[in-house]
C-alpha cells in the first residue's frame, strides 16, 4: 500500500542567478520506508576534485584448503576427510565408514533375498501381480492378530496386503473382521462400529452359542477377511479372495455385547463331488472346548436335512482327520447301540448323513471289518458291544455339548434331487445288513463286489 505526501523543496540562492519560486513536487513512499534520496553521495578526489568510481566489492571467499589451513587441519579428500570448516579432524574422517569385503557380501545377501530369485523380479521371473502375491514369495508375516480379549500367534503366512503383512501384529475387529495396523485406529474403530454379529442369517441357536450362515457373493468382504484370517491357522487353504461360490457358517458365542466369532467352516454351494465341508477353522483360543466336533455336527445335520449324505473336501488336514476320525466313530457306535434288530449301511448313511466310504473306512481303522470264511464277497463287523459302550460313554464325557436339530431354522441353499437320484462314486454294496446282539456285531452281505 503506497500513500502520497507533498514534499517542498527550496533552492538555495548563488550568486548571479534568478530566485525561483517553491515548487511542490508529489513523491509517492511505500508505508514504513523511508524516502529515498534524490541523490545518492559521489566520492570525489581531494586533490584534483574529480569523480570517483566506486569500487567493486569483494567478497572474502575461502577455498576447503583455506579454511582446513586456518582450523589447523590438512585437508585430503582423498584420504576421506570432509567439513572440516564445521567438524573436528576426528569426525570429518569418513575412512572407517568405506564398506569392507564383509559388508559388501551382507549387501549382496540382502539384495539376492529382496530380488525374489526363483520368480521375482530381478531373477528374470514373472513379477507378482499384487502385493499380497509379492508379500508372500518375500516372506513378510503378520506374526499375531489381536482378536477381541485375545491376542493370538499366527501358525502360517497369510497373504494380507502389503502394508499390512510388515506388522507384526494386526488388529481385528471380532464382529466385522477388519484388519487394522494401528492401534489408535482399531479404538476408534471399535467405537464407531455398529455391527455386533456376522453379515448373514442366523440359522441355529443353542443357549450361547449360534451359527450363521453367509453368502459369499453377498458379503464378498466379510468373507475375504474371513479366509485371511483361516489361513494363518490353517496350512493346506489355498482360497482367499474367490469367495463367491462358497457359503460360510460361523460359530459366535452371543452375550448381551454382541456375537463373538469363534470359528467357522465353508461350504461350496455347487459341489461336484457331494462335499458338505470345504474348510473348518477353530481359533486357538477357542479350541479344546469341542467347537471342532459341533461344527461338523452341524453340517452332518445339514446333509441330512438336505437328504444327500456329504463328506468333507479331500484330502484332510492331520488335525482335521483325527477329528473327523473321532466324529464318525462315535456317530456310528450311537447308531449300533441303539438300533433295535437288522439295520442297513443305508439306514447308517440316512442317521447320521455320513457317505458308505466314510462309514466302511471307520470300521477298516477300528479293525472291525472281516471278510466272511467260505463265502466270498462277504464281509462281518465284529466289535464288542461293551467296548463301544465305554467308548460313547468317555466321548460324551470330554465333549457333552451337541447339536440340537429341533433348533435349526434353515433351508437348503439349492434344491437337490432325492437320496435315490443322487449321483455318488460309491463302489461298495447299500444293501447290507447288521445285526446286534449283547456282544458282537454282525454284518453280513449278499454282493460279491462288497470290499
């Protein structure tokens, strides 16, 4: 901003000149500024009266040796010494930074393993195409996950994000199951999030404990979290994102805070091959207190409610085949202890949804499976009916909590053809027939290709 004042000048009167009237001349200043002088001051000679030029001005400038000549110190860039106009001799000398033979093979160690040699990037191989597939061949790992009350150690590699896989712990939130890297973020979370149970419709509901069952094309996120986290206990999962034609039936255990997730397991919802399990999954916090066996109850429960017998996605897990191993042997001594006279392996397939080879595989483990001396293509179960009652007598003591099918509201998610139509792979007989008595069990068969 500029203001404008009058400013009078006078000349002075000389000898022989004409007095000249004041003159009002306008000067503009800027606010704060002195104003500048109409003339500046010219340096003249004493002597002789002539103008001076002025002289130029020079700067005192230093060289690194002038300066290194100055302080007292000799400078040698050669021999690695730098700044020192500003350090001491002892801390502008860079020599014992200079990288030896073994820094240098450090250096190449890391670049070798950052490369990805066997199909990385640098090793001439197909470059990952998202960062969770980079993620994963690096190696980075999420090493725990806070879950609710629970801060769990992960088992395996789980192909999160980038970004996310360089934490070593997670947080996730137990209703909707987003991951978070931050703490402050995952309070805030909980703070604002209004979902208090999984994504779908709850189907069953005992006491505390309830089963939802989700679509994975209608909450493709929720799934996708889901997998993520199933991975980091699970070793054989290879599916993560392509969750669309799977159903999801998650176990929570409910309270007056909401739904807390426990475990889960999926379903294809077309499967080829009649599996009614595709993945089950129980957190290590939630184990040993018979999630595992409820779970495949309840899809054993499914299958018969469907009228198809299911068997779970080959091949099975080592934990996961003790489990089941341990399902189907109580499920078929319930049944032989029960039955009053002759019962088929049909009538054994319709009670407890199990297929025939998982049935006669139960009974060739325990040894109770012989073949029939002088007829051939028979075979016998013999047990003693004493050991299978101790037997169903502990498992129901180690685990008392079973599923109820009078509390289960569901449909089936496709309409399938009835047990007689169903295609099967089975080789063996549907036609043979049990007898019980107070100690053996008898099973006899009139097909020659029985094995």
């Amino acid at each position: 901003m500029t203001k404008t004042i009058s400013v009078t000048a006078t000349a002075e009167k000389t000898p022989g000149a004409k007095s000249d009237a004041a003159t009002t001349t306008p000067v503009k200043l800027k606010r704060g500024r002195p104003p500048k002088s109409a003339t500046k001051p010219v340096a003249t000679d004493a002597d002789t009266g002539a103008t001076l030029e002025p002289a130029p001005k020079r700067r005192r400038t230093y060289t690194k040796k002038a300066k290194a000549a100055e302080n007292g110190t000799s400078l040698g860039v050669d021999e690695g010494v730098f700044f020192t106009s500003r350090l001491s001799a002892l801390e502008a000398d860079t020599t014992q930074f200079v990288p030896g033979d073994e820094d240098i093979s450090m250096f190449e160690e890391a670049r070798a393993a950052a490369s990805i040699s066997e199909g990385g990037v640098e090793g001439g191989g197909t470059t990952p195409s998202t960062p969770s597939a980079l993620a994963s061949m690096v190696g980075y790992q999420a090493k725990k996950i806070q879950l609710g009350s629970y801060v769990i150690d992960s088992w395996y590699l789980s192909p999160f994000p980038d970004e996310y896989s360089r934490h070593n712990l997670l947080y996730v939130c137990e209703y909707c199951l987003k991951y978070m890297k931050s703490e402050f973020t995952f309070k805030r979370h909980c703070q604002r999030c209004e979902q208090r149970h999984p994504p779908g419709d709850e189907i069953y509901r005992d006491d505390n404990i309830s089963v939802f069952e989700v679509d994975g094309r209608k909450n493709k996120i929720y799934c996708q979290n889901l997998c993520l986290i199933g991975k980091m206990f699970l070793d054989t999962k290879t599916l993560y994102y392509d969750v669309e034609p799977f159903l999801f039936y998650i176990l929570c255990e409910n309270d007056e805070q909401g739904y807390h997730f426990a475990g889960y397991y999926s379903k294809e919802k077309r499967s080829s091959m009649g599996y009614n399990l595709s993945c089950i999954m129980i957190l290590p916090s939630k184990q040993r207190e018979g999630y595992g066996k409820l779970l495949i109850e309840f899809s054993y429960l499914l299958s018969k409610k469907e009228s198809v017998p299911g068997s779970p996605e080959k091949p099975l897990s080592d934990f996961g085949l003790l489990s089941y191993r341990s399902y189907w042997r109580r499920a078929i001594y319930e049944i032989l202890l029960t039955c009053d006279g002759a019962v088929s392996i049909d009538d054994l397939a319709a009670q407890t949804g199990m297929t025939i080879d998982d049935i006669i595989s139960t009974l060739q483990t325990d040894g109770m499976l012989h073949r029939m001396p002088g007829t051939p293509g028979s075979y016998a179960i013999v047990a003693n009916a004493k050991k299978i009652k101790e037997y169903v007598s502990k498992a129901q003591e180690k685990s008392p909590r079973r599923i109820d099918p009078c509390k289960l509201r569901w449909a089936p998610f496709l309409i399938k053809a009835p047990l007689s139509a169903a295609p099967t792979n089975r080789r063996r007989s549907t036609s043979t027939a049990l007898a019980i008595s107070s100690t053996l069990v008898n099973v006899t068969s009139d097909n020659e290709n029985d094995k």
